[in-house]
C-alpha cells in the first residue's frame, strides 16, 4: 500500500472569511468543491503544501461528522521574521495565542488562530 499527497484540513464555520485569511498569507485556491452551487471544501497550496478548508455544516451533512473544538494538530508556517509575520497575520483576522519567543538553538516561535481557531505555528531560524 501506498500513501502519497498529504494535506491537512480544517474544519471552519465560515468557508468565505478563512479563504481571504489563507490567501493573505499567501495560499493560493487550487480546488472546489460545491454543494448546490455554494462551495464547501476548497484547497490551497502554498510552497508545494497543501491545506483544505470544509465547512464543519457539510462535513456532518455529507460524511456525518461533528468537528468539535478540540484541537489535535497545528499549521505550521515558516517565516524569515517571527514578530512581523506575527503582527501581519494579526492585521489580517488572526488572533494571538502565544507570544513569539526563542527557543532551542536559534528558533523563535509564536502562535496565533485563523478565524476558526485552527492553531497557526509562525516560525524562523535567528542567525
């Protein structure tokens, strides 16, 4: 057996508001899907990744799941500047979590949430 194209989904309650929040960070919509003529899944893809967003509605109505708020996994971005990226995102709908700080051997990391709450790691390598 063999498993190939990984991506991560989010679940999201408002498909429209967290699209403009990844295409801000730079994602650019690379698929759709629709129900009834109103999207309810799409995939961006930003430097070969890949991320798709579902509306948590579709997701109990076509496969009889209810996202909860409990959160299992990240999204994790890389960046050249921890603190701009941070303030960027937080000017574009995201909100803070954890403050950026240093870590280890040269990383700085903070965290902040999409619209949904969806954790967002935003991290670089100080030289």
């Amino acid at each position: 057996m063999e498993f190939k194209t990984p991506q991560i989904n989010l679940y999201v309650k408002d498909l429209a508001a967290s699209r403009a929040f990844y295409e801000k960070l730079g994602f650019k919509l690379a698929f759709t899907a629709e129900m009834e003529g109103e999207p309810v899944h799409q995939e961006f893809v930003l430097d070969g990744f890949k991320v798709g967003l579902a509306s948590r509605t579709s997701a109990n109505q076509v496969h009889g799941l209810n996202p909860g708020t409990e959160r299992a996994s990240e999204l994790v971005l890389w960046t050249e500047d921890t603190d701009s990226a941070i303030r960027y995102v937080l000017e574009n709908g995201g909100t803070l979590q954890r403050e950026p700080h240093d870590f280890l051997n040269g990383l700085r990391a903070g965290w902040v949430r999409d619209p949904d709450g969806n954790p967002i790691q935003l991290v670089c390598r100080k030289y």
